[in-house]
C-alpha cells in the first residue's frame, strides 16, 4: 500500500513538473517570436517612414495634395510581456522543485529511522532532547532580538510628545510598555527553559499534579488586578485629557478642521474667537463649504492652507466631517480622533515646541508636523496629510493677519442677493 502511494505521489509531481515545463517554453518561444516580430516590425516601419517622405517630396512639387492619401493612424494594442509569463512559470517551477526536495529530504529521514529500528538502535526519546535544544536556542535569540529592538530601534521609533497631554499619554504608554514586556519574557523564559528541563527521559515519570487552589487564585487575582488598573489609569488620563473646564474652553483658539474625500479645511475664529454655524443645505460653488453666513459670528472667520499654531497656547479644535467618517490624528502631539458626519469631536491640547526647535531636535532641517487621517477613507486616503506648523506668538498673529476671510466679495454680493430675494417675498406675501 505505502508503495503504491509513493508512486503516486512521485507520479503526480512528475506531472507538475512537465506541465510547467510545456507551458514555459512556449513563453519563451514566445518571446523570441516577439523579438523576431519587432525587428520586423522596425524593418517595415523604416520603409515605410522613406516611402512616406518620397511621397511628401512628391506631393510638394504638385499643386493639389489628394487628402485620401494620408496614411491612417495605426491602433496601439496592448500586449502581455511575455517575459511575465516566463516569471510566473519560473517561480511555480521553483516552488516544486523546493517541495521535490523537502520530500526528498522527509523520505530520506524514513529510511534512516527505519533503518536504526531494524538495528535495534533506535532511541524515541532522543528527539525530545534535540527540539528542547532547538527551543532553548530559540529563547537566546528571542531575547537577543528583544534587547535589540529596544536598544537599536526603540530611540528611532520613540520621540517625546510636543504638547503638554503628551506627557501624560507617554507616561501611560511607557508603564503599559514594561509590565507587558516583562510578562512576555518572563512567560518565554519559563515555557523555553521547562520544555529542556523537564523533557521526556528514560526512566522518569512525570509528576500528575491536577489542581491547587492557590495558585489558581495566584494567576487569576494577580493578572485581572494589573488589568483592572492599567485601565482605571487609562480611563482618568482619557478623562484628564478631554474633560476641560468650561472657561479654558471659551479662552482657547478656536479652530475647525473638516475632513472630506480626501482634503481637510480649516476655518480659524476671527477676532470674536467665535465660529460662524455651518449647514449643508447652504453649500453652492462659491460656498463649498456650507457656511451659514446668518450667523454674524461667521463673517470674520478665516481660512488656512496649513494649521499654524502658537508655542504655549491653548487650541480647542471643532472636528466634523463632510461626507463618511475620518480621523484626526496629529502623531507628535498625541492627539487622534474621530471626524464623524453629523456631529462635532473636540480636542485640546497646548503645543510645547515650536516648529524650528523640533528641526533641531531631530537635526533635520525640513522635519514638519504633520496631520493625517488615521482611519481609511477610501482610494485617496493617503493624500490626506496637511502641515502642522508651531511658532511664536508673535509671528503667529503676523501670520494670521495676512490670511483671507471665507466672507469673500462673491459671497457678500450673493448673501446680499438672497437676503433681498427673502424680503421681497416676505413683502409679497404680508
């Protein structure tokens, strides 16, 4: 029976084989017939580039040019490269080959065993020794790379936060961090080192040991008391962070970030530090972004390329959307969330660092803060970045008295128009 089976088996990869064979050579017989078919095809458009200029030259010293005799544009048609079929084949040709010889492998190992069982040599037990090896190996090299991935590329992935929660989020992260990492490597060790330890031997027995109340209750209260507070500590530094007294949310800046398939627009409060209302019944081509310019609040508000924050300042940010859900997400200063259609998120936070002194920080000269849009959004969510930029206070109102108001010229002229529309009806009808 097991003969059988092999010759199947050998029968059936013999089949693979040949077949990737048929369909590989015709590939690259295909792509010889194609090399052949360009100088061809250079051959035949070479005559007919000189028979073309014999007939120009003719047709100059004429004085009627017949317009049938243009030549017609020739249709481009796409075809598959073969050299892809010639890959795609190749590689399927190698997967076989490694499977032949991992078998190969697996059929020679058979024979070794069963040979040493028809000796009388045969030890089942040496083995268990030989993967407990393979495993204790296995534990060196995890710790080495863990020691490695802290060490090496923990400072090039890590970088304090540049607002004042940050440090407070950075502080939650870093105690999560190590608690989770001891676990892991305490864990690996014991599981690692047990199965060398206490590997199956000759004459040895294991130890039944089938229940023990107090180490369940040991590995149970422990873990769910370390859960319970990493996320108590989590839940009041959420709460620390977005729980503002109601009067540093009126002194703050006001500043609102739209996000919409695939763009974000920012609108800052003016100079009654109030935004005007938004509503979508209102958006037109010269008012795109659905002001409601009714509100009075809305004529001053201003409209920004990039985000331009002050160094020490308070920022309240009014998070919505236009169209399906984004995220708002500032990765330097920690902040992420939701821009949800339909409602208002907010976020504040004070920025701590200015643009310039992160550059310096990170010695790169064109380093920027940037924001992103952290839930995919569909085919252009990639492109959904916009520069965060951290100055002084005073170069922050220069910059903010050079920006344009959404209140354009246009937009008076046609809020005006509306206005008179709406009393001349009202007038109508008293």
């Amino acid at each position: 029976m097991n003969l059988k089976i092999n010759n199947r088996f050998k029968s059936v990869w013999g089949l693979l084989l040949i077949a990737s064979l048929f369909f590989a050579v015709p590939s690259i017989a295909s792509e010889q017939d194609s090399t052949a078919t360009s100088a061809q095809t250079e051959a035949v458009d070479t005559a007919a580039t000189v028979a073309a200029t014999d007939t120009v030259a003719a047709a100059s010293t004429s004085t009627t040019v017949d317009a049938g005799t243009s030549a017609a544009p020739t249709e481009e048609v796409k075809k598959i490269d073969p050299q892809v079929y010639k890959n795609f084949f190749y590689y399927v040709l190698f997967f076989l080959v490694i499977c032949t010889i991992i078998a190969v492998i697996g059929k020679i190992h058979s024979l070794y065993v069963m040979t040493r069982k028809m000796n009388g040599k045969y030890n089942p037990l040496a083995n268990n020794t030989f993967q407990a090896v393979l495993l204790f190996l296995f534990l060196l090299f995890f710790l080495w790379g863990t020691y490695y991935s802290f060490s090496v590329w923990g400072g090039w992935a890590w970088r304090e936060a540049a607002t004042e929660h940050g440090k407070d989020y950075d502080r939650m992260f870093i105690i999560t961090t190590i608690l989770t990492t001891a676990v892991m490597v305490i864990m690996h060790i014991l599981i690692l080192t047990f199965t060398l330890i206490y590997r199956m031997r000759a004459k040895r027995k294991a130890y039944y040991y089938p229940h023990n109340d107090t180490i369940e209750k040991i590995w149970t209260i422990i873990p769910a008391t370390v859960l319970t507070i990493l996320v108590l500590f989590g839940f009041f530094t959420w709460r620390k962070i977005t729980n503002v007294p109601e009067d540093l949310q009126k002194s703050a800046i006001q500043i609102e970030v739209m996000g919409e398939q695939f763009a974000w627009n920012v609108r800052y409060a003016g100079t009654d530090g109030q935004i005007g209302k938004r509503n979508y019944k209102l958006t037109t081509a010269t008012n795109p972004y659905g002001i409601d310019f009714n509100d009075k609040a809305a004529w001053d508000d201003i409209q920004a390329a990039d985000i331009v924050l002050p160094v020490g300042k308070s920022v309240r940010f009014h998070i919505i959307s236009k169209d399906i859900i984004h995220s708002f997400y500032i990765p330097d200063f920690r902040v992420q969330i939701n821009a949800v259609p339909g409602m208002t998120n907010y976020f504040q936070f004070t920025p701590t660092v200015t643009t310039e002194e992160m550059r310096d920080r990170m010695n790169d000269p064109n380093y920027n803060f940037t924001m992103l849009c952290n839930k995919i959004c569909g085919q252009g969510h990639f492109n959904m970045g916009k520069k965060v930029i951290v100055v002084t206070e005073a170069e922050y109102k220069d910059w903010l008295s050079k920006q344009n108001k959404y209140f354009t010229e246009d937009l008076q002229k046609e809020f005006a128009q509306n206005n008179a529309e709406v009393n001349q009806r009202t007038a109508s009808l008293n």
